[in-house]
C-alpha cells in the first residue's frame, strides 16, 4: 500500500467518507500550478512551484525542517486543545514539528489552497500519527463541501471565546505570495469568526444582568400569546413580505409604502414604528427583541393594538404597553419550551442575525413568503446619517464618517459603515446565499434606495418594486384574527401553575448547589495532605462530576448559567491550561468550584425570590 493510500484510509477513519471525495476532486483537477518534487541537501523532499512566471520553493534546501522546529518554540507553552490556524501544508515540516514535539492534543486547522499541492503532500508522509495525537482538519479547495462558507463554520466551532486567547495562526512562506487572495481570504475569515465571537460574549455580558428579569416579566404572555408557525396558516405566501427598518435612505421612500398596504405583508423594527405611524402607514407587525430597548421608541397610542413579533428577553416595559397579539418563537430557554410544547404546535425558531430587522426577513422566510423586499436596510451611514429621521430624534444629525470602514454600495460606490452593522450585512450575505441555494425562486429585492450592497440581492427603487410584486390584494387583520391562542384553555392552565411552581425549584437547585459545594471542600481538603490518595482523589472527582449532572439536569439551571456567563468563561478557560502536580490541579479545581458553586447557590436564591413574586398573582 503507498503512502497515499495509507494517508486516504487515515483520513478515512477520522471523517466520513473523505477519501471518497479527495479522489473525486483529483478526477476533476484543474492543473493551475506545475508542482516538482526535489530533494534537499539533506534527501528530505521538498516541492518546487510553478505558477504562471513565478517560481517558490515551500521549503528550504538546507535545514529543510530548521524554520519549523524555531516556529514551534516560538509559540511557547501549548495548552491542551490549542486551537492552530495554519494556511498551507506543501512544507509539511511544520505540521511534523507542531505534532512530534507538543505533548498536548492540539485542534489544528490547516486550510491548503491548492488540491494539486494536498495531493502532493499525501504522497510524501505517512499522516497516521499526528492524526492520532491531536484533531487535525484539512481543508481543502477543490474538495467537495470545503467552501469558504463551510469553513467559517468549521472555525465558528474552533474559535470559542475562551480559546481566543490561546489560539496561533500561521501562513508558510511563500503561499502569501503565491495565493495572495487566498491569504487575505483566510486571515479575514478567521478575523470576522474572532470578532463575531468576541462580540457575542460581549452582548451576553451587557444583557446577562437583565435577561432573566426580562424572561420571568414576559414569561406570562405565553400564556395567552401566538406562536410564529402559526402564521403559516394563515399568511398568503403568493404576496411579497416587506421589512420596514430604520436606516436613514427610509427618508426617501417611506411615503411609497402607502401603496403596498394591503396588498404585502408588511413587517417593521421597533425603531420605524413612529416614522410610520407619523406617515399615516400601519404596519402589519412590528417587532422588539432587544432588552434594553426604551418603551419612547414605540409609545404611540396606535402601536399598542398592532401585532407583535418579541423574544421573552424583551424590554418588558414594551411588552406591558402593548396590548395586542404577541408572537413568540422557540428560543432554546427550556422552562419555556415546557410551555411550548403544551402548545402542540411545531417548533418553529427564528434566525436572529443580531438584530431585529434579520430577525424579520428571518421569519418572512421561515413562514413561506418567496418575495421579500428590503426598505430602510442600509447597514450603512447614507448620507452620513445613522438612522431616518422620527426615529430616536426628529431630526438625525449627521456624524463625522470620514475615519468608517467602507463597504460597496447600492448606488454609491462605496458607503461608510460600523463593526456591527457589517456584522448583520456578513449575516445577510451569508443568509440569503443559503436559502438560494436550496431553492432558486427566492427573490429578495433591496428597495433601500442607499446604503450597503447585499449580495443575490435585486435593487430597485420602492416605487418599482411595489408596481411589480403588489398585484393582489389581502387584509392582514382578518388574517390573523383567524388565529386561536397557542394554548388551549387546559394548557393555559398548566402554564399557569408550571410558572408559580419556579420558585420552588429554583430551591432545590440551591440544596443541590450546597451539596457540590460540600464536595469540592471535601477534595481540596484531600489535596492539602502530603501525600494525596489516587483513588479517593478519583472518588472526589466522580462525585462532583455525578452532582454537576444533578444540576444541569433542571431545566432552570440554564438560567443561572446564563446570568453568570462570566464565571462559566472562567471554568471554561481552565480547560486550556494545566498544573505541575494532582495536588496542585486538585487545589485549583476545588477553588474554582467552590467559587463557581457560591454564586449559584446566591443566584438560585435571587430566582427563587424574584419567581415567587412575578408569578405569584399570575
């Protein structure tokens, strides 16, 4: 068997049906690059690249493996579970280097733009143990299912915020030359997965304080509330649905959307409801999903009788002030989804994308609308505004963007924008690119008239897009007004008595937690001796391990992790590093632990209090 054939079966054995594919993508090759094999000084082979009138040597021909074995010491301590992110493997001395001299299983990445070159590579090492050492994902261009978007989701599972820290990234020499665009393409991709990461903690962090406050305040209106599949019974999907946001080209066209009254289903952010309402134009739905929204936003007395799409992490100030139908989704909080389920309707989620206009377009898409028309999403700073005017003042000034990042634009050639809005443009691009390639006959129509270029996207102005999509006519309120609640009146019952019962098991998680707690003195009481007993040691640990499932087995207990989403980074970074002696790591894993589990029990104690007076007069 040759060494390619051996590597084909390695890789084989770690994802399913690989060799299948790497030989699918060799009958397939494009020949772009004249790769030569050749010796060093010293007999290791290494490959000489041709590529149109540029010739590169991967490796060096004396010390072929000197720069890697440097390259290694370099990165210093590598903790267990390391994320590498390395662009290239035609020197493979470095994936020998990182592999043979890191004691530590390792997740590396190794991203190769060239199938001509992987294909190489298989031929001229044997692969079996570095595979059987640390996770290792080769991703190849060329090879079926390794795209740039699969990619980012392959990173999306590497790059967690706890490992962000610990993470290296490489490019071998010459493939920045070699394939430039590849390069920028890579670095980008891990940057904007880094970046997303890094902005998801934050927002857990800034909305952690409230979010259960906001839950336990809404939680009520389940009770009497719809769920979104419901609309697909009896939302027409033959009419376009149109998003209403907040960006400021809505200045230009917002009076045209009288004419698609009655004849779309139109939905709009918080942030557009005045705008709108200040037009003579009602929309159909409105939405509010962020918890720190201010109730001025929506205060107008034709708003309280709209419909209104919200999560249970909502402001509950709105949610209060409104007093028409409210439409939830599953958002994965599990005390709700043992209401949900009482519903007996489907599970049914919405793809947030950050923020509530992707929230909108998400759940236009997810109840069967084919035609979806984009107005006020600029994702950008038009006219060097941020939003339309009536929105948070009636009148927006405008803002210096002469330091933005600049993106393409619809009309311009480019447009100034922010980190977060090019986070939900990213999200669009993605999102639609997705949905089209399942089904062909979505249309998304920009009718921003400004802003950011969305990618598959048609753009015209509103006025068109009305003319031509708004053919047929429908009246929304009699629509939903055709919906029954999502309970019963025995499940809104049971929904009732589920909620007052909360603060009862939030107890429980308390006693539960102080029993941990008791655990973990116990082991750090054992490590303090000289000489620690290994198998009591292991005791300790299974027990603690036995009363962590105790735990995370209510329902509730997500709660108090979300709430304490900093400490859970903390015991979640400590998988990273390691401790010179038993005694040492035992120490540390009782410290952690018994600091961890006091603020459970104190947060258990909070819900316990906070439950019993929300839901008391429920």
């Amino acid at each position: 068997m040759t060494t390619y054939e051996k590597n084909l079966k390695t890789l084989a054995l770690h994802y399913l049906e690989i060799d299948k594919r790497i030989e699918n993508a060799k009958e397939n090759m494009e020949m772009i690059l004249e790769v030569q094999e050749e010796k060093s000084y010293e007999g290791e082979k290494i490959l000489k690249i041709k590529k149109e009138d540029r010739v590169c040597y991967l490796n060096g021909k004396r010390d072929t493996s000197e720069a890697a074995k440097y390259w290694v010491k370099t990165l210093g301590v590598l903790h267990r579970n390391t994320p590498i992110l390395m662009m290239g493997i035609g020197n493979y001395s470095y994936l020998k280097e990182l592999a043979k001299q890191t004691e530590n299983r390792l997740i590396i990445v190794v991203y190769e733009p060239s199938l001509q070159i992987f294909l190489k590579f298989l031929e001229m090492i044997d692969i079996k143990s570095w595979m059987e050492r640390h996770l290792i994902i080769f991703w190849v261009d060329g090879v079926e299912g390794m795209d740039e978007k699969n990619m980012r989701e392959v990173l999306e599972q590497v790059l967690k915020y706890e490992a962000l820290e610990y993470c290296k990234y490489f490019i071998l020499p010459n493939y920045d030359t070699l394939f430039a665009e590849k390069a920028l393409m890579f670095v980008k991709t891990c940057r904007d997965v880094a970046l997303k990461e890094v902005s998801r903690f934050a927002t857990n962090n800034l909305f952690a304080g409230v979010m259960v406050k906001n839950l336990f305040s809404n939680a009520k209106y389940l009770c009497n509330g719809y769920k979104t599949t419901q609309l697909t019974e009896v939302i027409p999907r033959d009419i376009p649905g149109i998003v209403v946001a907040a960006g400021p080209s809505l200045d230009k066209n917002i009076r045209e959307l009288k004419n698609a009254k009655g004849k779309a289903f139109i939905v709009a952010v918080d942030t557009a409801i005045k705008p709108l309402l200040r037009e003579g134009i009602i929309p159909d739905m409105f939405a509010v999903i962020d918890a720190l929204k201010p109730l001025e936003l929506v205060k107008v007395e034709e708003a309280r009788q709209i419909p209104l799409l919200s999560t249970l992490n909502a402001s509950p100030e709105i949610l209060d002030y409104h007093k028409g139908m409210k439409f939830f989704f599953n958002e994965g909080y599990l005390f709700a989804e043992e209401i949900f389920r009482r519903s007996g309707h489907r599970s049914g989620d919405v793809s947030c994308g950050g923020s509530v206009a992707t929230s909108l377009f998400s759940l236009l898409y997810k109840i069967g609308i084919q035609t979806i028309i984009l107005v006020g999403q600029d994702l950008a700073y038009t006219d060097n505004k941020s939003y339309a005017n009536g929105t948070f003042h009636d009148v927006i000034e405008e803002e210096d963007t002469s330091k933005f990042m600049m993106v393409k634009g619809n009309f311009e050639e480019k447009v100034p924008t922010q980190p977060n809005l090019k986070l939900f443009l990213d999200w669009y691009n993605r999102y639609i690119e997705g949905i089209k390639e399942r089904d062909k006959g979505f249309r998304v129509i920009n009718a921003t008239e400004g802003g950011a270029f969305i990618r598959n996207t048609e753009i015209m102005t509103l006025r068109e897009a009305i003319e031509q999509e708004c053919n047929k006519s429908v009246n929304i309120q009699e629509c939903l007004e055709r919906l029954p609640l999502m309970l019963n009146e025995e499940a809104q019952k049971w929904s009732v008595e589920y909620l007052k019962s909360l603060s009862k098991e939030f107890k429980t998680i308390k006693n539960d937690a102080r029993k941990l707690r008791n655990l973990y003195y116990k082991l750090y009481k054992l490590c303090n001796k000289r000489n620690v007993d290994c198998k009591e040691y292991r005791g300790i640990l299974k027990k603690i391990d036995n009363q962590k499932k105790v735990l995370e087995r209510a329902s509730i207990y997500q709660l108090i992790t979300i709430t304490m989403s900093n400490a859970q980074y903390i015991l979640l970074e400590e998988q990273y590093e390691q401790r010179e002696s038993l005694q040492e790591e035992g120490k540390e894993i009782a410290q952690t632990g018994i600091t961890y589990i006091k603020d459970v029990e104190k947060c258990a104690e909070i819900f316990q209090e906070y439950s019993e007076e929300v839901f008391r007069d429920l």
